[in-house]
C-alpha cells in the first residue's frame, strides 16, 4: 500500500509546484514581481531503528518551502518621473492608511489629490525630509508631497567675481580721481544683476583703478588697485569684510597683488558695499551685500571675467521636479532655482528572503529576515534608485514553461506508479 502514498505525495507535490510556476507565469508582467521557488524533501519513516536503515523505504515527498527569488529584474524606461526602479539592493518603504508599513520593489507611484506620492493602492510612500536649512537629512521617514507653491524673493546676499586683470594696464593720467561716469578713471569694470527683497533686479557695477604715483589715492608700492561699486548707477560705500565702511563712496578699497600675480592675502579680496542710501529699493535690514574676489589674478594678458555669481533671486513658479539616483527629490523653479526637500530611503533586510509576501507587490518584516537597515539610495550595500523607469519581474518565462512540461511528466510519472500498484493488487485479486 505503500506505493499509493508515495505516488498521492508526488501528485500533491507535483501540483504544488505547478501552482508555484503557474503563478510566476501568471506574474510576469508585474513590476517588482519576484519569483518563487519550491523545494521538495524526501519523507522517510521516524520510528525504524538503526539496524533497519539498510531497508528503509522512502515514503514519498513533501514541499519543504516556497522560495522567493530576489535577483535583479530587468529594469526598464517609461518616461514618468514617478516611476522608480531599485538596481541592487534594498526596498521602497510604503505606510498604508491604518498606519500599517510595507515594503515593495514596485515604483510605480503618482500624485495623490494632495500632491502626496502614493502607490496605486493609496499607500504613501516613506522619504527622509532634508532640513530646509542645512540640507542635512533628518532621521524619521515620513510621506512626502510636492508643494507646487511658487518659490519666495531671496535678497542677493553675496556675490563672486573672479577675474584677471591685466598687468601691463598703467596708471590713468588723463582722470586720476575715480569717476564712475567717465572711463578714463578706472581700468575695468563689469556689472551683474541682484535682487532686492523683493526679487526686483538693481544692477551692480565694480570697477578697477589701477594705482599709481599721480592717481588719488597714490599708490604705496607696485600691484595696486582700488575696487569701486554703483548699484543701479548710484556709488555706494566698499571696504574690505573686516574693515568699518570708509564713509565716501570715492574711496574705494583696496586690491593688492604680488609680483607672481596671485592675490597678496586673499582674506583681503573679500569685500561688502552698503547699500543702506538705496532704501526702499533695499531691505533696511540686509543691507550689506559681500562680494567676494578670492581666486583672482594679475597676469601680463588681457582682462578676462572667469566667473559671475550672486545668490538672489526673483520669485518664481514651481515647474516640475526630478529624482536624482541617490533618491533625491528636487522642485525646479522657473527661475532656474532648485530646492531639494526629501531623500527617497531604501530599506533592506540581511535574509530578504524571510520576508512574508502579502499580495499586491509588498511584503512585510519577519523575525527570520533579520534587522532592517534604512540608508540613502547609493550608499555602500544599497542600490541606486532610477527615475522614469521600472524594474520588471525576474520571471524567466522559457524556463517556467519548461519547468511547467517537466512538472506534467512528473505528474503523469506518479499516476503510472498508483495504476502500477492497483494492477497488482488486481492481479492478486484475480488469483483468489
């Protein structure tokens, strides 16, 4: 009789693993979709003693477990910034509305009517916020939204020129007392736009004196200069950031350079105009606007400007945003400004594969997968997260169909062996 339980074994066990593979087949169009697995062990009877172990007889199989698969499935473009696929390793962290956390490899995600990114089923998907400040990343993930507010004004608070000026240029004799409005009085200007507190733009001019016997004021020794500013045509006060405002915008301060062309004492190249005589058109409060010189040179060739920037800017409205591959979140601005606000965490797990399965691309923490470690998508042992693609599943379709036609022929092998055995049993029958 024993042959009719090991061949009802293999028929269960066989149908089992159809299951499996009829159900990796039936997945393989959906996005994060692992694979699984069954493992089959022998059955053998408990009870023999040792002197039977020479004459035991197996009792058929079982299914000792369903293995999930977590190699890497292909990952795949689809042009929506909200489509996430993971390369390596790690998990989306997902918190339904009960409160309840999930995790997943599906990155299929949208927009909420909150703007709050959320997966098909309404669950909102967990980030690390950045302080607005510092941009560091704060500790706690929580659901992230995407304010589609326009950007504030920011008052120009400083700005940076590099430059060289040119070594040979001489002294003005023509005009040796600085004058904003005539050319002959300094050597070089250059000009960039900044912005008040409320984002309008004023135009900010520096000027170059080069010093000498006859300029005011004369030169002290070889290499000097004297930096001037207007601020939308009107002379506004500069000295060195250090230094108290020298009282008269005709004074200018001082840039001095030695006889290898780089900056004398660079601490010296940082300076501040006052721009308290524009008010209202600048905030009474912010006032001081730096502008910083460091890097910059006098060598024997032409005047050349190597960079121009200011960190103010005019209010703007929000256009869209992206996902960087370390999970970066960004809000573009049409002003051209950025503003990162969340970093898309990856979870992972020592043995991902004592993760429980719950349906509907998400599974759930168990004590057999070990401790969950959070980090930044990039980070040693995690993998990158790419936007405006998905990962699909690792189902490998010609080998679950082959595996489908070997599970049929195993099956039908177990069926002969029960009609073997009942053919016996007739035979025997038939003798009586």
């Amino acid at each position: 009789m024993g042959v009719f339980q090991q061949g009802l074994s293999g028929l269960n066990t066989s149908q089992k693993s159809l299951e499996v593979t009829a159900n990796n087949v039936a997945n393989a169009n959906t996005v994060g979709f692992k694979a699984s697995k069954a493992q089959f062990g022998d059955v053998y009877a408990s009870t023999l003693s040792r002197a039977d172990a020479g004459l035991q007889v197996g009792g058929g199989v079982n299914i000792m477990a369903i293995k999930q698969e977590f190699r890497q499935g292909n990952v795949v473009a689809t042009q929506n910034p909200l489509d996430l696929a993971i390369s390596g390793n790690g998990f989306f962290k997902v918190k339904g509305q009960d409160g309840r956390e999930f995790l997943t490899r599906n990155g299929q995600f949208q927009l909420d009517r909150d703007n709050t990114v959320t997966t098909a089923d309404g669950k909102d998907l967990l980030a690390f916020p950045l302080d607005p400040d510092t941009g560091n990343v704060l500790d706690v993930a929580s659901p992230v939204t995407i304010s589609t507010e326009p950007i504030a004004p920011r008052a120009t608070g400083k700005t940076e020129f590099r430059f060289n000026l040119d070594s040979r240029t001489q002294p003005s004799g023509i005009s040796p007392t600085f004058d904003a409005t005539d050319p002959n009085s300094y050597a070089q200007s250059s000009a960039i736009v900044i912005n008040n507190q409320l984002g309008e733009p004023l135009t900010l001019q520096v000027f170059w004196q080069k010093l000498g016997a006859a300029t005011t004021p004369a030169s002290t020794g070889p290499n000097q200069w004297r930096v001037y500013a207007t601020v939308n045509d009107v002379p506004v006060d500069i000295s060195q950031e250090a230094a108290a405002y020298p009282g008269a915008p005709t004074t200018g301060a001082a840039l001095d350079f030695s006889t290898d062309g780089t900056l004398n004492n660079p601490a010296n190249a940082v300076y501040k105009i006052d721009l308290s005589a524009l008010s209202p058109e600048f905030d009474s409060t912010n006032t001081d606007v730096r502008i910083d010189m460091r890097g910059s040179t006098q060598y024997g060739t032409d005047f050349q400007l190597q960079n121009l920037a200011q960190n103010g800017y005019d209010a703007a409205d929000y256009t869209n945003f992206t996902i960087d591959g370390r999970g970066v979140l960004t809000l573009n601005y049409a002003n051209g400004q950025t503003k990162d606000i969340a970093k898309i965490g990856l979870f992972r797990y020592r043995n991902p594969e004592g993760l429980q399965p719950v349906g509907n691309n998400n599974w759930v923490a168990t004590l057999q997968a070990g401790p969950e470690f959070a980090s930044n998508a990039g980070d040693a042992g995690f993998g990158l997260v790419q936007a405006g693609a998905v990962e699909e599943a690792n189902v490998d379709l010609t080998a679950e169909l082959v595996q489908m036609i070997a599970t049929q022929r195993i099956y039908q092998a177990n069926s002969k062996s029960i009609q073997a055995q009942d053919t016996l049993l007739q035979t025997i029958t038939n003798l009586t």
